[in-house]
C-alpha cells in the first residue's frame, strides 16, 4: 500500500494564541487534567502547571464554584456536574447501572413505586438509572440529575458510612463553602444525630427534602470488601410513603439490596 505524504498523515499541529491568558489557560489544562485523570490533588495540579500551590488552589476553587470541580471526603478534585460527563474516578458507573437495573425492576414491580440507583461524588450525588412505577400519581424519572448528597435518601445513606472527621470536612471546609454546600453551625449538630440514627436503623429517609411532594427511602449500596459503592432509594408521593413504609417497604429495598450487592461481588469488575 502507498503511503501518503507526511503533510497528508499528520494531523496539523494546534498554534498557540498569540495573546493567550496564561490564568485561562491554566484553568483549561486543570478541567483536562480531571477530564482524562478523574481526580486530581491541589500538589499534583500545581506541578502540572509549573505555579505555586497557592495560585492552583485559587484556579480549582473557581472550578468548584462554577460547578465544573468538586472536592471529595479525600481531598481530591474531581470533575462536577457542570462537566457534563459521569463521576470522575467511576469508570464503572456503566457496570453498577447494568448489574442494578433488573433488581430495580423487580423492586419498582413489587412496590409500583419508583425505584433510583445514585452515586456520590463529594458532597453531591448523581442519580445513574430509575425505573418508574405505574401509579398515574408517582415521582418521575430523575435519570442524570445531580443533587446535594445531604438532602437525597440515598446520600445520606452514603454519607452515615463515613468517618465523622470526614463528614465535617465535606460540609465545613472553606471548599464547601465556595460551592454553596456548608451547612450553617445551627443545623450541623441535627444532622450528625440524623446520621447516627441512620447508621442504626441501616436505611436514610428523605422527607420532602429535595422535592416538595416527594418523601423517599433509601440504603447504601457496598461491594465485597464493604466499601460503599452506591445506594438505591424508592421515592413515593409524600401523601403515600406511610403507606409503602407500613406495607414492608425497609424490608423489601434491604433484600433488594442484598441481591444485588451479591450481583457486585460475583463481578470480577467489581467497583472499589
């Protein structure tokens, strides 16, 4: 076969403006950086970048408060909703989705209420599937949405796993509060005490928390090794969740849960 001239091979090299913004530009490499990385700590990001730490902390808090970075429990920077792609570091979000979506089937099946499945990435959670009830009058598909961890039942259930010092770093750091997730010192001690029931009972509920109209119960997700992964919820019109609840709800999302962390370990792709 002829080979083609090395003009036609290559692709043309991309020039360099000749009036860049080096701040600019050094915010494009970060969003690059936790675009092919998934997560990124503020000294490797400074030595990407050739600048001190100081300033590439300024560049990743302006990234986290135009929503396109947030920080999780480990201090790492990974990418946020507004990157518009999954949870950075969760190249198996695709995997959890498929091994769940029979088990939430079976679930919302059962209940004829809608089932969710949600990861959580710092202080936030992205719900990844729902499977809808058939009830005229139930809560929609919330596919792809991004909600504050602290609010949904599902990521309080994941949140009631961590560490206490962990927890406070993620809503009383100066990062949570460049994104808008503090919570005031007024409402912190109610919601530690919420956490500590939630980490007895083994399941988180939601009580008009992020939708009005909308109640929701939810329990962590882990793989083998008892590392938390992800959690499921059902979500019911809050005029109905007594009922559902009365009618054996905990029960039937815990075995739910069991089936499928089974699913999880047998998976030789397991996340971790």
């Amino acid at each position: 076969m002829q080979k083609k001239p090395a003009s036609q091979s290559r692709k043309p090299v991309q020039k360099r403006p000749a009036y860049s913004i080096e701040a600019v530009d050094n915010a494009l490499q970060l969003l690059q950086l936790l675009r092919d990385g998934g997560a990124l700590r503020l000294k490797d990001a400074a030595e990407e970048l050739g600048v001190a730490p100081s300033t590439a902390h300024r560049l990743l808090a302006m990234l986290v408060y135009r929503g396109f970075a947030v920080q999780d429990e480990n201090r790492r920077y990974v990418p946020g909703p507004a990157v518009g792609v999954g949870p950075a570091g969760l190249s198996w979000t695709r995997l959890l989705r498929s091994l769940a979506q029979p088990h939430m089937e079976l679930l919302s099946a059962q209940l004829n209420e809608t089932v969710n499945l949600m990861v959580r990435v710092g202080t936030k959670v992205r719900f990844l599937a729902t499977v809808e009830g058939d009830n005229v009058l139930r809560v929609g598909d919330r596919q792809g949405t991004v909600m504050p961890a602290n609010r949904t039942s599902g990521g309080k259930a994941m949140l009631a796993e961590l560490e206490p010092p962990m927890i406070e770093q993620l809503f009383r750091s100066h990062n949570a509060e460049i994104g808008g997730d503090t919570i005031p010192d007024t409402e912190y001690p109610a919601f530690s005490r919420e956490l500590e029931a939630i980490r007895n009972n083994g399941f988180a509920a939601n009580f008009e928390g992020t939708e009005e109209g909308v109640s929701a119960l939810g329990i962590a997700l882990h793989n083998r090794h008892g590392t938390v992964v992800g959690a499921l919820s059902v979500a019911t019109p809050a005029t109905r969740f007594r009922r559902v609840f009365d009618d054996g709800l905990v029960a039937a999302l815990r075995e739910t849960c069991r089936q499928l962390e089974i699913d999880i370990a047998a998976n030789p792709a397991e996340p971790d």
